[in-house]
C-alpha cells in the first residue's frame, strides 16, 4: 500500500497534498535537475501538481502559453487552480506554445 493510501485512512486532505507532492517529484526525477530532486525528496521543498491545466486547456476554460526566449520561456495566461501550491512550492504545468505544440514544465 501507498502512503497515501494509508494516510486517506484518516485524512483524505493530507492524502492529496501527499499525491500532489509525490507527483510534482515524478516529473522532476524525469530531469537531471540533482538540486531540485534532492529538495524535493528530503521535504526541503514542497511540490504541486496543476496537470489539470491541459484538460482546461481543452476544455475552453484557460489559455496558458508559453512564449520561447533567449533564457527560456515568458508564460502567458492564467491558472484556475494549482493543488498544494504554496510558497516556495514547485509545481508541473503545460503550457500551449503554438496551435501544434506543448511544453510540459517545472516552476
């Protein structure tokens, strides 16, 4: 069994901010990103998720895009809602950089 699972037992809301942590650290261990991997796995971080956002995207409901610069991207647009997302917290995102393409990324 999950932590989650075990701790949705008693809180369903400390279950999700769990879940919502644990996913924030699967997109990152998907990077070479060593600093931010290491924070996140020891709690020096805390993570969110807001994967919703693509199916908002599609559903009419915002428009998050991503413009490319010399030092990366300019993000455009408005997030509804991003889950466990507080101060100093990371969280994954996709954001629209033309009618044909995504980017998925970590802020």
């Amino acid at each position: 069994m999950h932590v989650e699972e075990e701790t949705a037992k008693v809180c369903m809301t400390t279950a999700f901010c769990i879940w919502c942590h644990l996913a924030a650290l699967t997109y990152i261990l998907n990077t070479k990103n060593e600093a931010i991997i290491s924070r996140l796995l020891n709690g020096k971080l805390l993570g969110a998720s807001d994967l919703s956002n693509p199916m908002e995207y599609y559903a009419g409901l915002e428009n998050l895009s991503a413009e490319p610069t010399e030092g990366g991207y300019i993000l455009k647009g408005v997030l509804a809602s991003v889950s466990n997302l507080g101060e100093n917290h990371w969280f994954g995102l996709i954001a629209g950089i033309n009618e044909n393409k995504r980017n998925m990324g970590v802020i």
